[in-house]
C-alpha cells in the first residue's frame, strides 16, 4: 500500500516521507466524494484555521471502515517515525503506543489557503498530511525562481523550523517546501510550523489531514479507556509479525 518511509532532516526538525498505493488513494476519493454529498457530513472549519471559502473542511470519523484504516496507517507510520528517530540520536525510546486522534480533509480551490499554523494541543504528539488531488496546472512547473511572479510555489506547503543559524548572521529560520504530489504521505512533529500557498487555478488541491498521540505509559492509556477499547491502540513492539503488513490488507 505504500512505499518503505524514508526520513529527512533539515537542521532541526525530521520529515518522514512515504507514497501510498494509487489504488488506495482513489478508494479515499471516492469515499470521500460520497460524503460529500451526504446529509451526514461533519463540517472541520470550526476547529481548524484554513482559510478555505470555496472548498470545504470536513471530518473523517473513524466509524467509517475506510476512514479506520487511514487512523492505523497514521499510527504504523508514527511507530515507525519515532523509533527510527530514537535509533538515530541513539537514545532509548521512551513512547510504547500511538493513537490517531483526528483525521479530516481539506478541499481547497482557487484562492483557498491555510495560513502559518501548528498541530500542537497540549501535548507531544506528530501530525501527517497526504495529498489526493493535484490540479495539473496548480503552480508554474516551469519556474526556477519566484520572480516576476513566476507561480513555482503555488499551492505548496512550507515546513518552517527554528532559527538555521547564530543570532549575529541574520539567517531566517529554515524552510522546507513539497510541491505536491497525489499520494505523497508526510509524518513530521506537531509543533512543526507549516503553511499552504493560495493558487489560482481551477480544479481541486485535496488533501487528507491528521494528528497522533504518543503515549509513555499504562496510566495515559487509561486516560480514554473506552475509547482505547472501543478502536484498540497501536502499542510499539507487540510481537505481531503482520503488523507492517496490515496496510497490505485494506
């Protein structure tokens, strides 16, 4: 269903990239677009900053089967990103289960952006996004710089960390751009500044969304216990030899 995640660091912050399966992709349009035109749709505007007039944001509940496998893909990747991370700074890893705790989408259309923001609330955790739609002619393939209004980044989302050098050398804090790509999966920590370009094309920017708790012990487990039952949780190292092949499944 996706591709071995690769990570990436830029100075100060670590970027875990994947590409899911095509086929999967389409099966989450689809569904998607029914929900769309459902009655039962639940709108995420109220809980999210982007800015997005024409399209709209909307909540993936995990009730919905394939919506559920979207939440243990986010948590498998999440295992993987924070025990890869551990090894590289050869530290112990200290978090033993990861949730999916919010899943959503953006449909953004001409004009539609999402302003400079983080995922924080209240806790550590990561954040994933994974692009769906692309419009063909969303930003100036052709452009090697922003001059003259040359449209290379339009539509793109800039990863922005802490400051890149010494307070006397004036560098600005480090960037990292994706130029967006249908099936793209980033992982990355939630208090990671991100924003997305407006662009001014037709056609849909549509992406999948969501955030992941990291739990260290048996006493945060049972902090939403019902809800722990009710979908189960990915606890790190449990023995399962399936378990980097449940995605395989879906």
């Amino acid at each position: 269903m996706y591709t071995d995640p690769k990570c990436s660091s830029s100075i100060d912050f670590i970027i875990m990239e994947s590409q899911i399966d095509e086929l999967f992709i389409n099966s989450l349009n689809e569904k998607i677009d029914e929900l769309l035109l459902s009655k039962h749709k639940i709108s995420a505007s109220n809980k999210l900053v982007g800015q997005i007039v024409k399209g709209e944001q909307l909540s993936l509940e995990r009730e919905i089967k394939l919506f559920d496998k979207v939440h243990k893909l986010a948590e498998i990747m999440a295992e993987k990103y924070v025990n890869e991370y551990f090894t590289t700074i050869n530290t112990e890893n200290i978090y033993k289960a990861a949730k999916c705790i919010g899943l959503w989408s953006v449909h953004q259309f001409a004009g539609d952006y999402n302003p400079i923001h983080n995922h924080v609330a209240g806790s550590v955790g990561l954040s994933f996004i994974v692009w769906t739609k692309v419009p063909e002619n969303m930003r100036n393939k052709r452009a090697s710089n922003l001059y003259s209004a040359s449209g290379m980044e339009n539509g793109c989302t800039t990863f922005i960390g802490n400051t890149s050098g010494g307070i006397f050398d004036f560098l600005p804090r480090n960037p990292k751009i994706y130029y967006p790509k249908v099936g793209h999966f980033l992982i990355f920590p939630n208090w990671l500044n991100h924003y997305v370009n407006p662009f001014m094309c037709d056609g849909e920017r549509r992406t999948i969304a969501g955030n992941i708790a990291l739990y260290k012990s048996n006493e945060e487990y049972k902090l939403n216990e019902e809800e722990n039952y009710k979908y189960g949780i990915n606890f790190f190292g449990n023995g399962n030899p399936l378990k980097w092949k449940i995605c395989q499944e879906f």
